[in-house]
C-alpha cells in the first residue's frame, strides 16, 4: 500500500516523474532501508528513456529530517555494528547524493518544510529548488561534536552560495530560513502558499520538457562540469563538442525548420 512505501515514484505526466519520501510522521526522516531505496530509484528511473525530468519532495509537513536519530539511537543502545558497518551505512547515505547528481535528466527539488542534515544535502543535489515560506535547511551536526561536512554538503553548499555565507551557515549550525534561502539564491522560486508548491514545481517540469531532450541533458553535464573546470580554456572544450554534437541531431534539423516555418519545434530526441 502507498502508505507503507517509503520512498514512492510517481507518474503525473509523461515525462515527469516524482520521488516522493514518504514517512510523514517522522518528517520523512531516513531509515537505513529508505536510504537504500533512494539509492535505488535514481538508477531505475536513468533506465527509462522516457523520463524528461524528476521532481523530488517528501509528503506531509516535512521534506526529508535526514537521519532517523530514533533508530540511531536503538542501534546505539544495542551497540550493534562497529566502526567498519559505521562506515558502509555512511557511504550509502553520501551514495544518495552522487545518484541523485548522477541522474542524466533535471532534478527539481520541491521543499515542502524542513530538510535538516542528509535532507538538506538531498535538495542541494538537485539542479532546480523550490520551497514554501515555512522551509528551513538546517545542518547542525557541528553542534554535536560532528563535521557539518556531510553527504556532499561542504561541496554542494559553497557552489549554490558562495564560500563566504557557506562557511558561516556551516561553523555555526544555524538555520536558513525561506526567505533568506530566496535572498542567498540557495533556492529559485518561493511559492507563498504550501499547496501549489507541487503545481510551481510542474510548471518548472514542464517548460523544461518543450526543449530537445539531448539539449536539456547536454546542458545539465556541462554545468556541473564546468562548475569545476580547470580553466576557461577547459570549459570551452567542453561546449564546443556539446555545440557541434547538437548540430548532428534530428531535433536541430527541426528546430532550424520550425523557426523558418514560425511554428513550434516537434522534438522526438534523435
């Protein structure tokens, strides 16, 4: 039943799918087999050519409250796994990042209220970030004797903000609220009323999906690539094999001729 599905994959419309945590009465907060199944659904969905975009949100109140500290604390008091099953389960938690990055399609991520810790790093793994005016990202695992760097968080976060009010968030585990989250630009569109948060987010999905598939994808690559190039020289090696790559499609072919004929390109992403 959907109810006892803890991470659900959704289908609202061609080409869009909706990864939704879905343990609302724990603010969506990440059990070892839910961090599996994070990991899991980004690959299953890169397999369907058909999939143009992904929206990623968690139900009820709560985008995702990271780690589930209640089951923490029961493995804890069990003292069941050592340093070496510390370390794996680490892994699998930063594994949910590089799939979520590794997705060859946009990922938007709609926040619906708090993403603390992992769940903060889940929405800076995604290209495009919505939230409603009671969002906050809250990373304070300084405050309790841990690196705040964590789940790609000390390299996502400096990239989305700059290194200056990274730091600071960082070192002092405050909170980001909504609007200062707008203001930063950690997050593109704030939508002032909760319930067309999801609507906001298929608007963004949407004026994606009238692009060239191999454009969208090509864009998305080169971003994140050139976001850590080497130099300009590097950058523009990169774009220009992207540019004439794009020239050798079906859809340029359809473009240039939709444009001459003042009507709508048909893109079927060959």
């Amino acid at each position: 039943m959907e109810q006892d599905t803890p991470v659900l994959v959704q289908t609202p419309q061609d080409g869009i799918r909706i990864i939704k945590l879905n343990r609302p009465d724990r603010l969506n907060a990440l059990t070892r087999e839910m961090v599996q199944q994070v990991n899991e659904t980004p690959d299953a969905i890169a397999a369907d050519s058909s999939v143009r975009v992904v929206i990623l949100t968690g139900a009820g109140r709560g985008f995702c409250a990271g780690q589930d500290l209640q089951a923490a604390a029961a493995r804890t008091r069990a003292a069941a796994g050592g340093g070496v099953e510390k370390l794996h389960w680490q892994d699998q938690f930063a594994d949910m990042v590089r799939h979520i990055r590794a997705l060859p399609v946009p990922v938007i991520a709609a926040v619906n209220g708090a993403a603390a810790g992992a769940g903060c790093a889940l929405a800076f793994a995604a290209d495009i970030r919505l939230a409603v005016p009671d969002a906050k990202f809250l990373i304070a695992s300084v405050r309790i004797g841990l690196s705040a760097g964590e789940t790609g968080i000390s390299y996502n976060l400096p990239r989305l903000i700059g290194a200056a009010r990274a730091f600071e968030i960082l070192l002092t585990g405050r909170p980001i609220d909504a609007r200062e989250a707008e203001r930063f630009g950690l997050i593109t569109r704030l939508v002032d009323e909760p319930g067309n948060l999801l609507a906001a987010a298929m608007e963004a999905a949407t004026a994606i999906l009238v692009n060239s598939p191999f454009a969208i994808a090509q864009t998305k690559q080169l971003m994140w690539a050139n976001l850590d190039a080497a130099s300009l020289d590097a950058a523009l090696a990169l774009e220009n094999r992207a540019q004439i790559l794009g020239t050798m499609t079906e859809d340029y072919t359809e473009a240039t001729i939709a444009f001459t004929e003042k009507r709508p390109p048909v893109f079927n992403g060959r």
